[in-house]
C-alpha cells in the first residue's frame, strides 16, 4: 500500500509540472483546478496540504 501512495504522490507532483507550460493564464487555472480536484480525493494528506495552499496564493 505505501508503495502506491509514493507513486500517486510522485505522479502528482510530475502532473503539476505541466503548470509552467501553459503560457495562457486561463489555461494553466484550468488545468491546476483539474489538478486540485484530483489531489482533493487523494489520500495523500501532505499533498493536500501544499495544494490547499498553492490555491490560497493563487487565489
């Protein structure tokens, strides 16, 4: 089980380096509330976390 966790995390995290591709602004907010909903229904508590926060500032 941890072992699939780990992965779920690392997937997200390399998910979220397409963020900085995207040269339109709607664009990359429309991806990163994609992003966020998937992270939202993890069980990765600590990824929330710095999501929850990456929204916060983004907002």
């Amino acid at each position: 089980m941890r072992l699939s966790r780990g992965g779920s995390g690392l997937a997200l995290k390399e998910t979220l380096a397409h963020l900085w591709r995207y040269s339109s602004e709607t664009w990359a907010r429309q991806f990163f509330k994609g992003w966020y909903g998937r992270v939202r229904h993890s069980a990765l508590e600590p990824v929330k976390k710095v999501a929850l926060m990456a929204k916060t500032r983004l907002s």
